[in-house]
C-alpha cells in the first residue's frame, strides 16, 4: 500500500459511519454543484446537456433536441459512456456500505435473487423502445433507469432484511419475489402488445439468443471442469458468463439476420472496422472469458465482498442488454 493511500484512508470516516455516508453521497453534488456554478456554460451546455442529459430527451422524443443551439442526438456516445461507467464504479462503495449494514451473505443466491430485477430493468428499457411508457419513458431511458432500479432494489432488501430478522423469509427469496414480479408484469406487457399487433411476433429471436447464450455457457462449464484452475465452474460465473453472451448473441442475431447495429460505442467500432457481424459476441466472449479467468485465480486473494461485486457486475451489465434486445426484435421495434 502506497504512503499516498494511507494516508487517505486514515483521513477519510470509517466505511458505513454516519460522517462517511454524508461525505460519499454529497462529495459529487458538492463537486458537480461548484462546476456548474463556476462554468455553467461548459459544464451544463456543452457537457451535460449534449452528451448526458440532451440523449436522453432525444430518446425520449424519438429525434434529436436542441438547447441553446447545442443539438443532442439520442444514445450512446463516448463521453456518456466514459460517465456510466464510472458513476457504476463509483456506486460499487455504496453498495457494499449497504449490504454490509444489512449484514447479508454474499453468496450465489443473493446474486440470482438480484437476477430478476436486472431482467425486469432490460424489459422496462424495451417498453420505452416501443413507446410504451408514454410521459414516464424518460425514468425509463440511460442513465434514469438506473437509479430507478437502485431505489427499488434498495428498498426490497430493506424488506428482505426484515422479512429475515422476523424469520419469516431471507433476503435473496425477497429480492427475488419483487423482481419476479416487476419482470413478469414488464414482459407480459411486451408479449401482449406483441399479440396486438397485425405483424407476427419473431419468436424465433429470443429462442435462438437464449438458446446460443445457453449453449456457449454449458460448452464453459464443460471446458472448465478440463483446466486445472479452481472456482472456474462457482454459480456467480455462469451468471457472469451468461449475461455478457445473452447479449453478444442479441447483437449476433440482430446484426446478422435483421439489419441492426450494436448499440454500445466500443462494440459498434469494432464492427465497424471489422465488418464481421459477430465480431461483438466475439468480444464479449474473449474479455469475458480473460476477466472470468483472472477472478477465478484471484478468489482466494481477493476480498470476498470485493470479489462478488465485480464478479456479478459481470453479469449484470451484460444480462439487461440481453432482455432488451431480444424484446425489442421480437416485436419488430
């Protein structure tokens, strides 16, 4: 541990107190609030408005928006990329102050548990592609959904907590319940618009994504019970390795068979400049397949709530994506 890091965590509160919750939730707005006060032209107009918030009116509106004579175009590009990730990062402490205060168990069932809001989130995002959503789309639209999923995520493992210490259930079968629910509500509502409308559903769409994410996974775990490296077969990494290939396979079939483009900006240029319509499924599956390895060999080294935080963010990046794009082919969107 470096001098710098020592020092830093000497003059920072313990994590989970009281003076370190105020610190790390207004830190940002304190430091945002400043730049926009100091530069609001820069930060607000030519930051904020046309790579965060200026795509997501735009994709609220279907076309692109303009403020101030600042034109925004919908979806992703490079900065609000760059944003999401870090403001993901950055979430990860939090997160774990969290689950710690509720001392939960950090283990695979909490991480299915999570695995039907996540589900939940992608067909909430396929509903606002189809125009669902009316005057709520824009909760619904990169990066508003995803605090919409945290509140409710939060709040289910308050009740999970609850539901624990009374004995009357746990908190992976609470989160669980609550995202069963939303996702059930969510892709019966894609399914019944699908049956509403003249055209015939694609069915044959999320059949054959969950079908080669499904087959690609079965073919890991085989393959890891041939290589000499431990916990390569642990539940959180078919989880992992499912999602990220749930949604290289949407971007396979959509790019191959329907004339689609990937959405995200680093797996759109790779297509790009490849032109090879799988070459997103084959990037997923060797970053995945690297960064799957790497954790595996590090599982006895790492922190263990370190370890399953990164190991499920694996999964839980790629797992939405999935859902939203077989949804959206599906019904033709």
């Amino acid at each position: 541990m470096s001098t710098v890091t020592r020092r830093v965590e000497i003059a920072l509160p313990a994590t989970g107190t009281r003076e370190w919750w105020v610190l790390y939730l207004l830190a940002p707005v304190v430091l945002v609030g400043a730049a926009l006060l100091a530069f609001p032209t820069l930060v607000y107009d030519r930051f904020v408005w046309q790579y965060l918030w200026g795509p997501v009116v735009a994709d609220a509106a279907g076309q692109p928006v303009t403020y101030e004579g600042i034109r925004a175009v919908r979806g992703y590009n490079a900065v609000n990329t760059v944003t999401y990730l870090a403001a993901v990062v950055y979430s990860l402490p939090g997160l774990r102050a969290y689950l710690d205060a509720l001392d939960v168990t950090y283990d695979a069932q909490l991480a299915y548990g999570f695995a039907p809001i996540i589900v939940a989130g992608g067909a909430m995002r396929a509903l606002e592609d189809i125009g669902l959503l009316g005057d709520y789309a824009v909760l619904f639209i990169t990066p508003s959904i995803y605090f919409v999923v945290t509140a409710v995520t939060v709040l289910a493992l308050g009740v999970g907590a609850l539901a624990r210490d009374r004995d009357i259930g746990s908190i992976p079968s609470t989160v669980g319940l609550v995202g069963s629910v939303w996702a059930v509500g969510a892709v019966g509502w894609a399914l019944w618009y699908g049956l509403s409308m003249s055209a015939p559903l694609r069915v044959w769409v999320p059949v054959a994504t969950t079908g080669i994410a499904l087959g690609v996974t079965a073919l890991y775990y085989w393959g890891a019970s041939v290589v000499d490296v431990a916990h390569l077969r642990h539940p959180l990494f078919l989880l992992a390795v499912f999602g990220q290939l749930w949604d290289g396979a949407q971007n396979l079939i959509g790019v191959t068979f329907l004339g689609y483009s990937p959405k995200l900006v680093v797996t759109n240029l790779v297509y790009q400049a490849t032109g090879f319509s799988g070459s997103t499924f084959v990037l997923k599956l060797l970053v995945t397949g690297g960064i799957v390895w790497y954790l595996a060999d590090a599982k006895e080294e790492m922190n263990h709530t370190w370890w399953w935080l990164m190991t499920f963010f694996i999964g839980a990046i790629g797992l939405p994506m999935g859902v939203r794009g077989s949804l959206r082919m599906m019904l033709g969107v």
